[in-house]
C-alpha cells in the first residue's frame, strides 16, 4: 500500500470519528510505539502544534537574504576557480596491491568545506521558517556546483557528493535533498514543478529518493498531489534512462485508478513499456481486466525488449488461472522467447506446445534471426537493467540454443573444440561438455559425475526448476531430438580427447585447484560409457604420482 492508497484509507475511516474516539486512537498508537520511536513521536505531535510560523517578520527574513548574498559571494569564487582544493598523493596507497585506500587525497586551505556545509545548514534553516524561496535557491546551486582542483595528479572537479566522500565536508546529503525538492513543491510555478524537480532529482547522485519521501518530509501535507501526480506522469512518460524509469513508475503506481494506469501504459509504452508489468504484478486487479492489459502489452511492446517477454509470462499465470485455451498460452510462450531467447523459454514452448515440429521451426527462425549480433545489453544505470534491454543472444546462449534445435555436431565443432587445454574459463568448453554428457547419459541411477553435469547444464540453461524438474523436462525434450548412434560414438570419442587433452594441461601447469573439476568430467564420461571403474583407473595410473589428483578421483567414487 503506498502513501496515497495509506492516506485515503486512513482519511475513510476516521471521517466520523469523534474528537474522544480520535485522542483515544492517538493515545492507543503512543502505547504500542517501539521505545526508539517514541521521541521521534513527540516531537511530530509538538511540531504539528507549532507550525504557525506567521511570528516570522520581515527582520528574520532581511538576515536570511543577507547570509544567501554572503554565501552565494562565496559559491562565485569557486566557480572563477579564485578558492580551490589542493591535490595530494596518498603514499598509503599501492596499486599493485589494490589498496583500499584513496590514491588522491584533497587539503582545503581556502575552506571551502566549511562553506558548503553552512549553505546547506542554511537550505534546512530556511525549510524551518518557511521561507521556500531561498531553501529552493540555495539547494538547486549546491546541487549544480563543482569544486575546481589545482590539477597536480587528476584534475577532476569535484561533485557535491565527492566533496562529502572525500571527507571535505560532512553534512546529510539525502535531508539536503528532501529539503530542497520539499521547497521546490511548495513554491515552483505549477507548470514549472516537473521540470525544476526533475533537475534536481537528476543533479543529485541519489538513487533512494522518491516522491512518497518528499510527501512525508516537511511540516506541512503537500498541497494538490493528485493534480501534480498526473503532471508528472505526463512529463517523466517522454524521458529515458534509469531514473526517469524508477520515478515514473512510482508515479503510475500512486494512482489507484486501474483504468488511469492503462491509458498511461498504452501512451508511453515506447519509453515505459514496464509498467504493463507493474499493473499486471498488483493482485488486486480484477484479474479478467488484468488479462486485456497483458494481451494488450503483448500486442503493443516492441518485440526486441526483454520486458515484453516477462509480461508475456505473467500474463499466461493469469490466463492459467481463468482457465483460458491451450493455443492462446502457447502463443504466449511463444511471444515470451521471441521477446527474450533463451533456454528456459524454448523448453516452455516445448513442455506447451501440441505440434513439437512446427514449433521448432517457429524457433528455429526466431534463432535465426538474432544468430551472429553482438552480445550487448542497455543497462539503465547504477547497474540496474532497464526496461528497455533488449533482446541478444549471448554466445554461449546461442550454443545452447543450437543444441536444443538439434545440431549436435555442429555446435560440437565449433563450442566444444578447443584446441588449447588451459584458458577454458570464459568459452563454451565446460558448459558445453557439461551438456553434451547429460544427453549421452542413459543409466539409473544417476551417480555422483553426471549428477554434476546436470547441475551445470540446469545452470547454463538460467532455469529457475529445481535439478529434478529440470532432468524430467530435458528427457522430455530429448525424446523427441534424437541423436544418432553414430553421432553418439563421434562425440564420446571427441569428448575423451578432450578430457585427457584438459588433464594433460592441468598437470603440466600444476594447477592444484582444477584436480576436482578434472575428475568430476572424467567420473561424468565414465559413467555415460558404463565403464567408470575402468576410465577412471586409467587416468590414476598415468598420474600415480599425483596424490592430490588421486583423491579427488575417489571423491568421485573411484575404487583404489
């Protein structure tokens, strides 16, 4: 429940309530309070008995501008360069080492630590006596103003949030936020609000605050919020990035109009096309109405965006759920890989569809198309994905995908083919033997190597079953992508080069650490061929020397 949905329902119920009804209720909230919250609650109550501020006169309000033209006196020397911090190597730190200390440290001769930490004593002096105006001012300057350095080893300027991380000065950046975006709502022109906020928000190396944490902050309730939610929602509906993202959806989200957010997510669904996801992740939508929003965003979302996808899959839950036809949840699986190609998704396809081979080839082009892009994605920002990231194939992905599609020999010649026996870390090799074992493997009970296998290949595919679930639908997808015998025989024959080319290396090298990793494929391939007790021995006899290696063999299961 956000805060609108909070004080509409808190507004409902109290409406007729008696004054005795409401001092019993307040006394009632006082007794059940944590102990550390308690100051915090005598003083709201006695600052909600103290909010006229109509004592202030025009004195008061002479020495404020006075103090604003002093430190804005000081924030033009910074500017023209005239006061600026002074650069020092840090002896501490060492490179080589990845120190964790700060190879640059700053001296602040000129103070002007001291003067940024008074404009923003000021900015929350200014919010005490309501004076917005200045608050406004002087928060938008700080939040716009850069110290110059003397340049002797970086020469970056510095940001407001630098300056505090460097420890130039110590002040609290998020109240500085929430005052100044406070007193912008209270003062900035209706039409003008949006764009002064939204300048502020994107100035402010804050990714925490959010417009609920300005309509609690202050001691007054923010006037028209409904009006200003709906402005905002049509300016944020045309910005792009990160922050635009987050903002805009807590915006749409305020609203407890289904319809409202409907209308918003159709309007802007080229640059917020996630908030058909938002509507559709609320329970409290009726889930029929829930069911032509996501058929809705379906039909309308790019079908390069991952989003879609998502929304693609949460609207089959709901189509599940009403007890819809089987075609149109394969359709929509079918929508949810060609917005987001991956395994987990051909196999949804797979366990759902009724004509296995027309969806293959429905897949098939789907791979097609995306085979041979680069692996790329758009992130957002503060590393956060966006809801516009779109849809590419990783390489590795794109094996996978080939193998499900059945051509075995194709991705084993181009994967799963190393020539070197060292450097397998960032390629296809492990991911890729991992794969192909599990498929050759036709015995039960499943022992301790392959068990393994099906663990790296449930991983590389990025499903969310557990190992059991997973084995019974990659069996499921198995019996009807056959390998020939002949095949079969080529790729244990390839696999086996390949494992003694890997331990070769290894022991050469003397990389103690990967011992397990090679026994584990050796018990892996062993136990496809029947003959585990026999290949495992081979290789503890060529490396009998190798006690460590050898342990590691029978953690596996072999029998000295």
């Amino acid at each position: 429940m956000n805060l609108v949905q909070f004080l509409n329902k808190v507004d409902e119920t109290i409406s007729g309530y008696d004054c005795e009804k409401l001092l019993r209720i307040i006394h009632e909230i006082a007794r059940t309070l944590p102990e550390q919250e308690r100051k915090d609650f005598i003083k709201q109550i006695k600052q909600l008995d103290n909010n006229d501020t109509s004592n202030i006169n025009k004195k008061d309000n002479h020495k404020l501008e006075t103090e604003y033209k002093k430190i804005c006196d000081k924030f033009i020397e910074i500017e023209n360069g005239d006061i600026f911090l002074r650069e020092e190597y840090n002896d501490e730190y060492d490179d080589w080492y990845n120190s964790t200390v700060e190879e640059i440290l700053y001296e602040d001769p000129d103070g002007i630590g001291r003067v940024i930490c008074e404009a923003c004593l000021f900015v929350h002096k200014c919010i005490d006596v309501e004076n917005y105006e200045l608050a406004l001012k002087m928060g938008r300057k700080l939040f716009l103003q850069s110290v110059q350095t003397n340049g002797e080893y970086s020469g970056e300027d510095l940001s407001l949030m630098d300056l505090q991380y460097y420890h130039v000065c110590s002040f609290n950046y998020r109240g500085l936020l929430l005052d100044t975006l406070y007193a912008c709502y209270q003062v900035a022109e209706p039409q003008k609000r949006p764009d002064i906020m939204y300048e502020i928000w994107a100035n402010a190396e804050d990714e925490d605050i959010k417009l609920e944490n300005v309509m609690q902050y202050g001691g007054h309730e923010l006037k028209d919020v409904d009006g200003f939610i709906s402005d905002w929602i049509g300016y944020l509906g045309t910005k792009k990035g990160y922050l635009a993202e987050r903002l805009y959806k807590e915006a749409v989200n305020l609203s407890d109009d289904v319809e409202a957010k409907f209308e918003n997510a159709k309007k802007y669904v080229n640059d917020h096309p996630g908030i058909y996801l938002e509507i559709l992740n609320d329970s409290s939508v009726n889930r029929e109405l829930a069911l032509k929003i996501g058929m809705d965003g379906v039909k309308r979302i790019d079908r390069q965006l991952i989003v879609r996808s998502k929304v693609a899959l949460k609207t089959v839950e709901i189509a599940k759920s009403e007890g819809k036809d089987l075609e149109l949840i394969e359709q929509l699986y079918m929508d949810a890989f060609e917005s987001d190609t991956c395994a987990t998704n051909y196999l949804r396809v797979f366990i759902n569809c009724k004509d296995k081979n027309l969806s293959k080839i429905k897949m098939r082009e789907i791979i097609d198309r995306y085979d041979g892009k680069e692996e790329k994605r758009f992130f957002g920002g503060y590393g956060g994905k966006s809801e516009l990231d779109k849809n590419v194939i990783s390489e590795n992905m794109m094996y996978i995908l080939r193998f499900l599609d059945g051509e075995f020999l194709g991705v084993l010649n181009s994967g799963v083919s190393s020539k070197e026996a060292l450097g397998w870390s960032c390629t296809f090799m492990k991911e890729g033997l991992a794969i192909y074992l599990l498929y050759l493997f036709n015995g039960k009970p499943m022992h301790s190597g392959i068990k393994k296998m099906l663990n790296i290949t449930k991983n590389a595919f990025g499903s969310d079953y557990d190992e059991e679930s997973f084995y019974t639908i990659f069996l499921q997808w198995k019996s009807t992508t056959q390998m020939s015998d002949s095949d079969k025989k080529k790729i244990i024959n390839h696999i086996d080069k390949l494992i003694q080319q890997r331990v070769a290396g290894i022991m050469d090298a003397n990389k103690r650490n990967y011992y397990g990793e090679c026994a584990m494929y050796i018990a892996a391939l062993g136990e496809v061929m029947n003959a585990k007790q026999a290949y495992m021995s081979k290789f503890a006899a060529q490396y009998s020397r190798r006690r460590a290696f050898k342990d590691e063999l029978k953690s596996f299961g072999w029998v000295n």
